[in-house]
C-alpha cells in the first residue's frame, strides 16, 4: 500500500439505500466497507428525488418515505461502522502491484480494497448546466453549481439563479458574506420551503438581497473571469447584472459518468451481470442495484437488497479465499448477533 491510500475489505460506489444494505450484508459476513458517493448525504434517489414521497413496497414495512428508510438503513448498518466518503465522484479505478483494486476519487481520496461494489444506481448526480452560450469557459472559476465553502464566496458580487431549495438555501446564507447578492428566478414562485422564502423576502426587504424576474442568458467578462450576467426578462428584454460569481441551481440530472470509463462490459449504459453472485464481466467487481442488468431484471430497492446478500457471499471468498463463511440466521446466531451489538 503506498503513502496516503486507505485500504478496506470492499469499496462501495454509491451510497444509496442498495449500497447501505450492502453494508449490512457485508458486515454480517465480516467485511469491512467504505462507500463513495457524490452526493453530501446518504440515500441515493430515496434522499435526492423523493425524501418525503410514500414507499409502500418495503417488505415488513407498510409505508415509509424516502428519508425515513434511509434512516432506517443508517440505524441498521451503524454496528458495522461504515466510513463514507459524500461529495466525493470515483473517478478512476485501476489495480494495485499486488492485485487489489484501487480506487480514486475527484477529491483526490485513494482506495484499495480486494473487491469493489458498484451501487451506483442511475449513474451519478450531476448539476443541470443551464443554456447559456460557452458558460464551460467560466465553470470552476466564477460559475459554480455547488458551495463547498462559503468563505470563498466572502465579498463577492454573486447572482445565485433557480427557485427550489438549494437557490434558495444558498441566498439566505450567502447574503451573510457576498459583498452584494441578486437572486433572478423566471417567476416570482417558488419552490423552495416557505419558510426559506420568507426569510430571503425579510432579506431583500432590509436591502441585503435583490430579487428580479427572468434567465441568465449571457456571461461577459474574459478568461474565464465574469465581470456581468445578462438577465433576459420574461418580456424579451435584457438587463446586466454586475457580478463575479454565478451560482445556477437548476437541479441535478444522473449520469454514469467515469464509471463508463472503468473498462466494464456495459449494455445501454447498465452493468451485465449473473444471477448468482451479481458479478460482472470482471473478477471481484460486482454491480448491484439499478446499475445492473440482467434477464428479468426489476428497478426496485427489494431486487438490490437480495442482490446485496448474494454478492456479499461471493465477496468473502474473494477477502478470505482460505475461510469458509457459514450460512447463518441473525435470530439464532450468537455470533451474528454480537456483530449486530444485541448481545
Ligand atoms: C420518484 C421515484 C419513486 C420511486 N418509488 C419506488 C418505490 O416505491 N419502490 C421501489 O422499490 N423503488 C422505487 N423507486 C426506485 C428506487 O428509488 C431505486 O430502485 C433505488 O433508489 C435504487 O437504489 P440504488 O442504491 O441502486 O441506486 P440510487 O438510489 O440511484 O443510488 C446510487 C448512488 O450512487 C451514486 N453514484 C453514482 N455514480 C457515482 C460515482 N461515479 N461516484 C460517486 N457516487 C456515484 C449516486 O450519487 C447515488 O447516490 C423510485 C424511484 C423514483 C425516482
């Protein structure tokens, strides 16, 4: 292992609620897992698309939302003390000298592991970019889709753009430190939490923030560095907004992303894989969850969930090819139940 990589049982690409159950199934057979995701919280779609909406397919469990049964995940992997890496996209995959798979992410955090799990869902969110002619020019330099510190923003004349809760979250705690902030929406609704906007409406009446109506449509400024965003007003007309920092929040769309790169056999961007281990073309590779396809295959958290159970088994010989890992039931067990902490 080199200076500055960790190394683990099992990497894990993709923290939503089949890579959690993966943990569960994992720790129940000893393995050790560390998950990367490129969301800042745990929950795949459940968090991201629909935290509040019912789940009524659960099996034991009538209904719950999207966030209740990540949490529940949470509670139920937490014996097993996962270490998660949020916010963070698995970049590139290649193999150690000795033969484990090593993983990196755009944050620059290096893997090792025997075997690698991908949970990745339908592929990873990415911000939507909005259609503003050669805004890649100033995207990582004054356009940003994402705060990661807010002291960089300290000063700055930002115009954040977009009417849901991240837009909205980000003006209220901005206007604290820009130096002028103009929120621009295409309508005056919205649809971030009322609360949220009646604390940035309180903002623009004591002058801290301004609001307009329209698009961003134009960046200007050079190399890179913006000096003004051109506002198109919902009558045609256009407007400049001074400013060295746009912030556009238009949601976030899947997509694989490097995964596609990662020299896996792929079908309509979904992972092949057998019924009987989930594995793909690769050894000691596995793909669970909606990434993965196979004859009959259903998009639904159950089908991952069993699949999780059967790649843990596979992944075990991998770990530990000189162990034989003893079918065993969590109620009779005393040795599983110990690794769940009951007894
Ligand atoms: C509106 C809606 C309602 C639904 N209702 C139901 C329902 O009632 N019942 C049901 O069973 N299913 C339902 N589903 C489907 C269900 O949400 C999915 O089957 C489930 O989320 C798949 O889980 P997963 O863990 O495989 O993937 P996901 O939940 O998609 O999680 C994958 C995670 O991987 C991460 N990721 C991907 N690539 C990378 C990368 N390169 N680096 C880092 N992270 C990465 C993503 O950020 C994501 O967090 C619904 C889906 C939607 C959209």
């Amino acid at each position: 292992m080199q200076a500055g990589e960790t190394s683990t049982d099992v990497i894990i690409i993709g923290a939503g609620p089949v890579g959690l159950f993966a943990v569960f199934q994992l720790g129940l057979a000893k393995l050790k897992a560390h998950l990367v995701d490129i969301l800042d919280k745990p929950g795949g779609q459940c968090a991201e698309l629909y935290p509040e909406k019912p789940i009524y397919d659960i099996p034991g469990l009538p209904v719950c939302t999207g966030q209740e049964l990540t949490g529940r995940l949470l509670e139920q992997i937490a014996p097993f003390e996962p270490t998660f890496h949020l916010g963070e996209m698995a970049a590139s995959l290649d193999k150690t000298p000795g033969g484990k798979w090593r993983l990196t992410t755009d944050a620059g955090t290096v893997l090792t592991a025997p075997v690698l799990v991908i949970a990745a869902g339908g592929g990873s969110f990415v911000p939507k970019r909005p259609p503003i002619p050669g805004i890649e020019a100033y995207e990582g330099r004054s356009v940003f889709y994402a705060v990661r510190r807010m002291e960089d923003f300290r000063g700055r004349r930002l115009v954040i753009a977009g009417g849901g809760d991240s837009a909205l979250d980000w003006t209220v705690n901005l206007a604290a430190v820009a130096s002028e902030l103009t929120l621009v929406h295409r309508r005056p609704e919205f649809r971030a939490a009322p609360a949220t906007v009646a604390k940035m409406r309180e903002l623009e009446a004591r002058g801290l923030v301004k609001f307009e109506t329209g698009q961003p449509s134009e960046l200007k400024g050079a190399d890179g560095q913006l000096e003004a965003v051109t506002i198109k007003r919902p009558d045609g007309t256009l407007f400049d907004i001074e400013a060295d920092r746009l912030l556009p929040f238009f949601g976030l769309t899947m997509k694989l992303g490097p995964i596609a790169d990662f020299g896996l056999n792929l079908n309509e961007n979904l992972i092949p894989v057998d019924t009987e281990k989930f594995e793909t073309g690769t050894n000691a590779i596995f793909a669970i969850g909606d990434i993965n396809a196979y004859p009959g295959k259903l998009k639904l958290i159950l089908s991952g969930f069993h699949e999780a159970a059967l790649m843990a088994q596979a992944a075990h010989r991998y770990v530990h090819p000189d162990k034989v890992l003893r079918f065993q039931y969590t109620t009779s067990s005393s040795e599983l139940q110990r690794l769940l902490k009951v007894a």
